[in-house]
C-alpha cells in the first residue's frame, strides 16, 4: 500500500461518533470544522493498528469492548492539544511572585501554615509546571520552615511521560534565561543537539499524574492554594466549563486562587470568583 492510499477519509457517521465519544471520556468538544483535525491525526493511529478505514476502526470501538476500553487513551492522546511553552503568559509568573507569594509570606507571618500547594491542571509536555517550580523554588529556597509541592497532571499519557522526564531541546527554552537555565536545567550535547534536564530540585517540587478533569472528586487528597487551568475551558462547552468551575472552587481552600488562559473567561458561567484581572480569580468567602 502506498502513501496516498493509506490515508483514510472520515466519513459524517464515523466523526460525530468520534466526536461524542471524546466528549463523554474527554469533555473536549469537537465542532464539525474539527472534522480534518481529527482524520489526519487519526490517520497514523489506524496504520499502527492495520486498520483500513475508519469505518472498520468505528465499528472496532463499538463492538469490542476490550478493545474500546484499550484504545480510548490512545484516541484522547492524539486528539488533545499540547501547545505550550516555558513562561507562558508570563504576567502569571509575575504576579506568583511579585503578590501572591509575599502575601502568603505576610498570612504565615502573622499564624499562618508555611505550606503552599499549587495544582497545575494541563501541564501537556511540563513546560508549564517547570516553570511554576522554577518561580516556587527562586521565591522560597531562602525562606526556611516552608512546605511547597505542586500537582501536575494531563489527561494524555504520553506527554505526562514526558514532562516527568523533564529533557528539552534547545530551543524550547529559549524564554528561559542564561542564569535560569544554568541554575535549574543540566546542559548536555548529543550528536550535535542540545538537551537541557530539569534538575533534581525542580523535580523534587512536581508529582506528576494522569487526572482526566471530567472525573471528581479529583485525586488529589489536600485542598489546594492555586490551580492553573490556561488554556483548557475553551475546548469544553459551556455546561462542562460549569460543572469543571464547580469542582475547582470546592477543591481550593477558603480564597484560594484560580488562574486561567488568555482567551478563558467565567463570565457568565460562575459566579463563585472575584475577577481579579489577567485572568486571575480568586474564591469568594
């Protein structure tokens, strides 16, 4: 078979029962201009498997139970997006450690806990929860008594695999300064390309997991201080991004903090945060 054959068409049946089923395992909502997204990262899944049309993949799915219950990740993994970079939206990072972690500093001062948990929620390939770490341990490493950990989870399996192993090329932390870079990443060159490793310190700071955030109450077992979710709701439907607001809001401690992607917003959708600007919310009493 030759390349232009192997590439299968989807038909309408097949991408609204796709479709449907990524909403219920997934809640990710896939509008009808997503159809070629979905054939062409498909595509190379149905090769692996020797499976010659999508018709036979569909009918696959719903009538092999063992199979279904198999292949739902792997369909999940090559249907989420996973853009993302070091600092992204880096007013975040900003206020982390210009606002936020001083008047944490301040409460813990006056009889507060020294413990600080932050739950990053789509940490895709970790790029975003290194970067929390880095803000975390420059802010506190000075600071003794205190008790910092962040969660980080995704609901794809393979980028969670490799955020744990924390190894980037070059250029992927190119918003990374010279002084961050040697502080927290180990430099290596192999066959002419540069790695940079997180080291064990940042590593130390991050329990990565699997967490498909359609499933509450979600595992994670402490009520949280912060949670990031960038870049996420806006892939949920309306009623999703309700339900999954509602969750969040009884997983954080009393004003705990909430903070979102750019073009996220729960306006209309949950009056339970204060709009604080930036796309940062924080729990009301």
């Amino acid at each position: 078979m030759d390349f232009r054959t192997s590439l299968n068409t989807i038909g309408d049946a097949e991408f609204e029962f796709i479709k449907n089923l990524v909403y219920k395992q997934a809640g990710i909502f896939l509008a009808p201009h997503k159809k070629i997204m979905v054939q062409s990262r498909l595509n190379a899944r149905l090769r692996t498997l020797g499976i010659t049309s999508f018709e036979n993949y569909v009918a696959k799915l719903k009538l092999d139970p063992k199979f279904a219950t198999d292949e739902m990740q792997e369909l999940i993994n090559r249907i989420t997006t996973n853009k993302t970079d070091f600092f992204r939206e880096n007013h975040h990072f900003e206020f982390l450690k210009n606002q936020y972690f001083p008047a944490l500093e301040q409460a813990a001062a006056n009889g507060g806990q020294k413990n600080l948990r932050i739950w990053c929620s789509a940490s895709s390939t970790g790029e975003e929860p290194y970067s929390i770490a880095i803000t975390v341990y420059d802010y506190f490493q000075t600071k003794p008594g205190w008790n910092c950990k962040i969660y980080a989870s995704d609901i794809d399996t393979q980028v969670i695999a490799t955020a744990k192993k924390g190894v980037y090329r070059d250029e992927r932390l190119e918003p990374v300064s010279d002084a961050l870079k040697a502080k927290h990443f180990i430099k290596t060159v192999e066959k002419d390309i540069v790695y940079y490793e997180a080291k064990p310190h940042l590593k130390a700071l991050i329990d990565f997991r699997q967490i498909n955030l359609l499933h509450f109450p979600f595992p994670i077992s402490e009520k949280l201080d912060l949670i990031f979710c960038r870049n996420v709701v806006i892939y949920f439907d309306k009623p999703t991004q309700k339900t999954l607001f509602q969750n969040f809001e009884l997983s954080l401690k009393p004003k705990g903090y909430l903070i979102l992607g750019h073009s996220e917003t729960m306006f209309g959708i949950s009056d339970s945060f204060k709009f604080l600007g930036h796309t940062i919310y924080q729990k009301k009493d």
